[in-house]
C-alpha cells in the first residue's frame, strides 16, 4: 500500500521531468573553417538550441535543441538570416553578399578553391 501511495505522490514530478529535446540533422550551404565557425557559434545562441555541430565536407548540420523554446523553422529561418542556404530556405541576398569573399559558397570559382 505504502508503495502506491509514494508512486501516486511523485508521478507528477516524473511527468514534468520529460524530456523536450529533439535532434534535426540537415543541410547548409558553406565552405570553409569561416563558415564552420559563423554557423556554429551563431546556432548555438539561439535560445534552446543545445548543440550545434556543422560539418565542413558534407554540409550538414547536426542539432539538439528543446522543442519548448525554439522550432526547427525558426532555426531554418536563423542560418538563413546569417547568409547561408538550408535545405529549406535560402538565404537573402543581402546577407549572402555580407559573407567575407572566401565563404561566397553559391560561387563555383570559390567553392573549387576549397577542394
């Protein structure tokens, strides 16, 4: 009896206790060392976001964020916004063309250049 009770008692601790993290892997457009260091750091202020982990050879990033304070799309919308394409957004042209010239990854010249 004693031992339901104390089951009764902590199940709303258990239940608050969830976990609300959710990992996304996709891809962003980048080249170089720069852009590991621009997409990186930057994600990884974005509130919720708990890892961020971008790699350079494949484009793609690696994420684990609380789904309670941040959604994927925002995080879409944000890489977009630093002036880096995502597999669902491109990035304006704006912030495209305030990227330093080594990391112009939509330039087949620059991207050849990082082979």
């Amino acid at each position: 009896m004693r031992r339901y009770i104390l089951i009764i008692l902590f199940m709303p601790f258990m239940v608050i206790g969830q976990n609300t993290s959710a990992k996304a892997s996709f891809k962003v457009d980048g080249v170089c060392g720069m852009c590991k260091v621009r997409i990186e750091t930057s994600t990884i202020k974005i509130k919720g976001v708990k890892v961020s982990k971008w790699n350079v050879n494949t484009g793609q990033i690696n994420l684990i964020y609380n789904e309670k304070k941040t959604n994927i799309n925002d995080i879409h919308q944000f890489i977009a916004d630093l002036g880096h394409d995502t597999d669902k957004i491109k990035a304006p042209d704006l912030a495209y063309n305030s990227l330093d010239a080594c990391c112009k990854y939509r330039d087949p010249l620059v991207v050849k250049d990082h082979q």
